[in-house]
C-alpha cells in the first residue's frame, strides 16, 4: 500500500481547550502542580501529559512533533528553535569523542561548517564524499564510524541521495543513516526507505511564509527520548527549544504543505523544461538529463512531484548578480537565502549559503560562480513569470 503522508497528517484531530477549531497555545515557560510528588515524577519523565518547564516539552510543540512524525511515517518527534537546532543535537548524541562520520560533501553550509569545523574540537571527525556513489562511501567508513549523514537532495547541486543503497550500507555496517529532508518535504519520504532520522530545518517549505526558524528530529521514541534526557539529552542540553506561538504557526501552515508543493513543483518542472530548451545549464530532478532522475522517481511520492528546487548556471558571479537584481527590480522573485517562500528566491550559493566551503573544495563538487540557486514560488502564471525571466535573460545576453 503507497504511503500517503498527507493523508498522515489530516488525520490528526486537535481542539483547542474551548472547541477551538485550533488548538490552544501553551503560552507558558512553566507549569503548577498540585502536589511537589507529581512535580518529582514529571521531571523524572514518569508523569505522562504533565508539563514542567517549555524547554523539556510543551503542548504546543508536542502537537507539531506530532503532526510531524505523522508525516514522516516516524515513531514520534521533537522540535527545535532552528534547522541547525536539530541538526547538531542528533550528530552529537549519535557520536562520543573519537567517532566519525561519512557525510556528503555537498550539504548546507551550515553543517558543513559544523561538521568540518566544529565537531573536531570535540573529537569528532567527517570524510565527506560524493553521495552518488555508494562504493565510494563504503570504503570511508572506519570502525569509528556511528553516522551516514546526506540531503534526500543536495544544497545547492541537487545531486539525490539512494536512501535505499545508503539505508542497506548503515545497516550493514551497524551505522546511523540520518537525512535532511528539508528540500524535498511529502516528494519522498527517507525513513519508509529505510533511514533511521530524518530532519528538517521548518524554516523551508513545511513552514513556507520565511516568518519562522524552526526545526525538527523525526526517528524512534528511544531516540527522541534521548535527546529529551535531563541528563545527557543534547537537545534539552543545548537548549534549542521552538517557542510554543511559533509551533502554533507551523502546525497551521503545514495544514497546506499539500497543496504548496504540488504547486512548488509544478511551477519548478515547467521552468526548468523551457530553462534547458533554452540552452541553459539547468539541474532540475525531474529533468530527464539529471544523473538521478531515475532514481528520485522509484523513490518519489508522485503526486507532490519533483520539489520546488532548480539551478541554472549562466557563467559567471557578474552575470549571475546581474539577472537577480534584474529580476528583483521586474517583482520576478527576491534575491534572498532561504527556500519555500510563497515568492521566488534566489541567489548565489557559492557566495552565500554554501560560502562556509573553501572555493577548492567548491571547485572539486562542481559549485561554480555563475550557478544560481532557484526556490520557485507559487506564482498562479507561470508562463507570465517565464515570458519575463527570458526578456531579463536576453537584456543581459545570457540567452
């Protein structure tokens, strides 16, 4: 039976406390008890639905973890302040001093930073390597090795990860397999082929209004369970905890990710079609000419397509600068970081986003100066956006 996470998601049924269609926001740092025993047993974690304190949990943020883990096909949830937020907690309760990790090499370049700058100073080292290639992958992994970490796709190449070939790996080899599913939210679903974590910074498209930072770790109870430990949890420790007004938000937006990234992808596939017969170099999944074409359709839910993301390279940073400020200036989208907005954004990732990663090593994975990284909005007329963009192209003869 197809996995339907949509479905998942609709669902789940929360009132608020008075038949709010809504449900209430816990709108509280802390919480009374009756008694000091049941306050013992709460922080204990053995007094189930008794909140303490909104760093440990919180109505508010339990409902969206929830929602979430439903989505994701998950045994629970647990959200953070930020997609960075639930990226570091789950690689640092993963791994001890003198673990390592095998990650891809073309990942946000925040992580990146984290993993190639960070982590070492807590003894915890990464071999990054070409996610495409599953032999090459194998042969870094060590007998330290606790994690595989990738992006379903990648930020801001595009290349998609085998979750499949990479699932049999960790568990060949005893390992962790957690990935960012951020840039492909209801088109695939990573833990029902067979990951053990998947996160995702809210931020992106399951939030979809860039008015929020948010993020959130989907895996086992005993996982999440973990990261929540008064003692030794990295996620209660290192205190990235979403605020309950802010989980409110997010779990009414996500009431609609259905319908946005239909339209995402939509939108995103007739661009990149018209992009590539237009002679641009254009990396789009759901292009017949990407490597993993193939691959992101045997993976794919089908009906939420191939994703809102696309690139274009047009040579050079100049030429690049130059058409996004062109298009900002013709309201064609916004020359902006980010991704999932109900605008266009685009911008520069070598310069911007991935600028974490030294220029050889942007070199080596194929990032050059003159790819812009496109997140396609929901725009009702799409030929419109396409007829303008090719006008700005040709002002500048980059077509």
């Amino acid at each position: 039976m197809a996995f339907k996470p949509a479905n998942n998601i609709q669902d789940l049924q929360y009132f608020g406390e008075f038949g709010g269609v809504n449900p209430s926001i816990s709108d509280s740092s802390t919480y009374t008890f009756l008694s000091a025993k049941t306050m013992f047993d709460t922080f204990e974690g053995n007094a189930e639905g008794c909140y303490l304190y909104s760093r440990h949990s919180s109505p508010s943020n339990l409902y969206l973890g929830e929602a979430l883990a439903a989505m994701e096909g998950t045994e629970t949830a647990t959200v953070t302040a930020s997609g960075m937020g639930a990226i570091t907690p789950v690689l640092l309760q993963l791994c001890d001093a003198g673990d390592h990790i095998v990650s891809s090499r073309t990942i946000y370049g925040g992580t990146y930073a984290f993993l190639k700058n960070f982590a070492p100073r807590l003894g915890i080292n990464t071999t990054f390597v070409n996610i495409t290639k599953l032999d090459v992958i194998e042969a870094a992994i060590t007998p330290k090795t606790k994690v595989l970490y990738c992006e379903t796709v990648s930020n801001p190449l595009l290349e998609v990860a085998d979750i499949k070939g990479l699932a049999q790996l960790a568990k060949k080899h005893q390992l962790k397999l957690v990935v960012d599913n951020t840039f492909s939210p209801l088109s695939i679903s990573p833990f029902n082929l067979g990951a053990d974590v998947v996160i995702h910074s809210l931020t992106k498209f399951i939030n979809g209004s860039s008015d929020t930072v948010g993020g959130v770790v989907c895996g086992s109870q005993e996982l999440i369970d973990d990261l929540r430990n008064v003692n030794c949890g990295a996620a209660m420790l290192l205190g990235s905890t979403m605020d309950s007004l802010r989980s409110a938000s997010i779990l009414k937006n996500l009431r609609t990710l259905h319908i946005r990234m239909m339209q995402h992808s939509q939108n995103a596939m007739y661009l990149a079609e018209k992009f590539e017969s237009d002679g641009l170099k254009t990396v789009y999944p759901g292009l017949a000419s990407h490597p993993s074409h193939d691959l992101f359709k045997a993976m794919m839910n089908k009906k939420y397509g191939f994703g809102g993301m696309l690139t274009i390279d047009v040579g050079t940073l100049d030429k690049a600068n130059a058409l996004m400020e062109l298009m900002q200036e013709q309201n064609l989208g916004y020359l902006a970081v980010s991704l999932g907005f109900y605008k266009t954004l685009f911008s520069a990732p070598g310069s911007s986003t991935s600028s974490e990663i030294p220029e050889d090593e942007q070199e080596a994975m194929g990032l050059s100066n003159g790819l812009i990284r496109f997140s396609i909005g929901l725009d009702a007329d799409i030929e419109r956006t396409y007829n303008m963009m090719k006008i700005c192209m040709k002002k500048l003869s980059i077509l």
